[in-house]
C-alpha cells in the first residue's frame, strides 16, 4: 500500500509540487508536510463541491422560476375566467331588461284591447239601434201601404158612384161638387202617402248599407282582436311553460304549492280585473270569456314566479366549483364502509360564497356533530335545505333570506377531508337528489 501511494506521490509530483507548511514557537520549529496526493484529494473535494453549490443553487432557481411561471397562468386564467362571468352577467341582465320590455308591450296591448272592446260594444248598441229604428221605419211604410190601398180603393168605388150620376148631374150639381172636393183630398193623400212611401224606402236602404258597413267592420275589428289575441296567447304559453316543466321535474304538487303562494299573497285591485260583459240577457261575450281565460294565465305565471323564487332552485355556491361526490351509495371518505350520501359536495377555494338557493327562513345557524358549521333553511311546500362544513356562517336562526343571499362561506369544519360544501334538501322530512333541483333550474334562472 505505501509501494501504491509513493507511486501515485512521484506522478502527481510533475504537476503537483509537495509543499511543506512551518509552525514556529519560542522554543522549536515544526513544518507540516502537504503531499501532491493530499493536496489532489483536497482539491478535488473543493471542486465537487463547488460544483455541488452551482448545481443546487440552479435546481433551486429553476423551480422559482416555474413556480412564478405557474401562478402567472393560473392569474390570467382567472382573469379570463372573471371577464367570461361578467360577460355572462351582462347577458343575464339584458335578457332580464327585454323579458320586462315585452311585459310592459303586453300591458300597452291589453290597454288597447279594452279600449277596442269598449269601442266594439258602442258600435254594437248603435247597431241595435239602428236595428229598431230600422223596425219601426218598415212597420210606418207598412201602415202608409195599407192606407194607400184602402184610399185607393174608396178612391175606385167613389168613381163608381160618379159614373153612376153622370146621367143626372143637372138635378145633382151639388154632390157633383162634393164628390170632386172628396176626389181631390183622397188624391192629395195618396200623393202624400207615395211620397212617404218613397222617403222611407230611400231611408231604409241607407240603413241597409249602414248596417253592412258596420257588420263589415265588426268582423275586421273582431280578425285583428283574434290576432292580438293568439299572439298574447302564444306569448303566455312561452312564459308558462318553463315554468310547469320546472314543478313537473321536480315531482312537488304544483295546485298545492300555487294554493299556499295565493294564500300569502292575497292582495286584490289595479287594472288587470277580469272583464264581464252582458247585454239584455245574451250571456258572456266571447271576447269577454277570451280576455278571461288570459288573465288567468297571466295570474297562474305570476303565482308561479313566485313559486319559483321561493323553491331552492338556484346553485347554492357563488362561482365556479366542481362536484366532488354525488347523492347515493358510496365509500366512505375516511375508510368507515358503503354508506348513504344524502346529498351532494361541491369544491371550491376557502372562503367561496354559499347563498340562499330560494326565499326562505332560518331554522338552524351553528354546529352540530358530523356536519360542523351547518345552516339549514325552510321553504315553501315542506322543503329543507342543509349546508354543512361552512367556514364561516352570516345568518342567525329565525331570519328570513331572499334567493341568492349570502348565507356563509365554504370551509371544512367537521367531518369533512377537504373544502367544500356538503348540500342537501329534504321534502316532508325525506332526503332527495339535490341535483333534481340544480338541474330543473336551468330552464327558469
């Protein structure tokens, strides 16, 4: 082995010179003697880890760099996805802005169709009018007909009698005389009477050709309602529909809910009263029975907006978020078997809004075993709604919230492995899928 070192000294000596290091005291001298070998190892040392040094202190930058690198993704994604909610939020309003455009055009519409039912019913009472007039003119030429034909013929028997006393007019010169003074009154009368007769028939056609302008436009006037009034239908049709779609789907008792909504909203007056209109015993107008049948439409949209507004129909979190576990059968999270998942989870960052999904009261803000910081809400038809394993909660037990309120803040406080919101709704006590109710939604919000 020293064979080896001395070896390896007399080749590293060529470029290594040996060096010698001297410690003096007072009272010796000393000198350290440094091989080519040992000064070799101690190089080599140095520079592995210098190069060590070099090699760490890049690893280390390179991952700051990819690191700021990432979140600098990650903030113009969400700057990209905030500009795509605002987008989204101006849509909403516009929609919501034209939706109450068209209503305030059909309230102008159904003012335009009083006032043209009112127009229609003064042009049907003069009709009549002139209807009974008409009566009464052709019952006068009736009359002056019969008078003429019985002046005519005492106008041929007194001719009868003249030619029967021409042989003797020099003995009867006087009634000769009072036969000419009758002639001459019943011929006076009967010219009256063709006049009559004349005037009335010009009349009575004037009437005629009156009556059938007036029929024609009653039916011009009747086509244009039956227009507006199939486009009013159609447009209730539009509103209504939705809306049923949403009650069917989510299985609830629409006549029962529409009931309870009625009672808590029980107000009468203002100009959308239903019209009855009858004349002298001939029952309901059709138009009346039309305009009708509309409003009650119209009522039953209105009552199930309502509705719709007080059902927890809206996404319960404010913002984007992901389901982590659906409603049913399931592993447990944290190894205790298959058990039942009575609702839904929804992830999102800590401190997320969790809102109000339907008008409502509050019947439970606190803690409770399992759930930690939980809420729990009452709606209308025997509906509850659970938020569980808030992070912060923003309501007190007895306060009424409308949809969409803030209600508290996505956390993960009791039994939970991670930030989210565990929803469930219950009807008449009984657990549901919540996503019956999320999805259902999305035809009205």
């Amino acid at each position: 082995m020293n064979a080896l070192f001395i070896k390896i000294n007399a080749l590293l000596s060529r470029h290594v010179p040996e060096q010698r290091i001297y410690l003096r005291t007072d009272t010796s001298t000393r000198y350290f003697r440094a091989t080519p070998l040992l000064q070799t190892v101690f190089g080599v040392t140095i520079a592995v880890g210098f190069c060590w040094t070099v090699i760490a202190t890049s690893a280390l930058m390179l991952d700051r760099m990819s690191a700021k690198s990432g979140k600098t993704q990650a903030e113009v994604l969400q700057r990209a996805y905030e500009a795509r909610l605002t987008e989204l939020s101006g849509e909403r309003d516009q929609r919501a802005l034209e939706a109450q455009t068209a209503q305030e055009r059909f309230y102008v519409a159904l003012e335009q169709i009083s006032l043209q039912q009112g127009e229609l019913l003064g042009a049907e009472e003069e009709r009549r009018e002139l209807a009974t007039g008409l009566k009464i003119m052709q019952q006068k030429l009736q009359k002056a007909v019969s008078e003429r034909d019985k002046a005519q013929k005492q106008s041929d028997s007194i001719l009868a009698e003249m030619q029967a006393i021409t042989g003797s007019l020099n003995t009867r010169l006087g009634g000769a005389r009072d036969t000419e003074e009758t002639l001459a009154y019943v011929l006076r009368a009967l010219n009256k009477t063709v006049d009559e007769r004349d005037a009335m028939k010009v009349e009575s056609e004037t009437l005629y050709t009156q009556m059938a302008e007036m029929t024609l436009n009653q039916k011009l006037q009747q086509e244009q309602n039956n227009r507006l009034f199939a486009r009013l239908e159609q447009a209730v049709e539009v509103s209504l529909s939705p809306l049923e779609k949403v009650l069917k789907r989510t299985g609830i008792n629409a006549d029962q809910l529409l009931k309870d909504v009625r009672k808590n909203y029980s107000g009468s007056g203002g100009p959308l009263t239903p019209m009855a209109i009858s004349t002298k015993g001939l029952g309901q107008n059709p138009l009346s029975a039309r305009t009708n049948l509309l409003l009650k439409d119209l009522d039953k949209i209105g009552l199930m907006e309502l509705a719709a507004r007080k059902l927890p129909l809206l996404t319960p979190v404010r913002g984007s978020f992901r389901h982590t576990s659906q409603y049913g059968w399931r592993k447990d999270p944290k190894g205790a078997g298959r058990r039942m998942h009575k609702g839904t989870d929804l992830a999102a960052p800590r401190g997320t809004a969790i809102v109000a999904p339907g008008d409502a009261v509050v019947i439970f803000a606190g803690k409770q075993r399992g759930f930690g910081n939980l809420v729990k809400l009452r709606h209308l038809g025997g509906i509850e709604t659970y938020f569980a394993h808030l992070n912060r909660i923003r309501v007190k037990a007895g306060q009424r919230v409308s949809r969409g309120d803030r209600i508290g803040d996505m956390g993960t406080t009791g039994r939970s492995t991670g930030v989210h919101l565990h929803y469930e709704i219950h009807v008449n006590g009984k657990p549901i899928n919540p996503q019956i109710y999320m999805k259902a939604a999305r035809n009205v919000f």
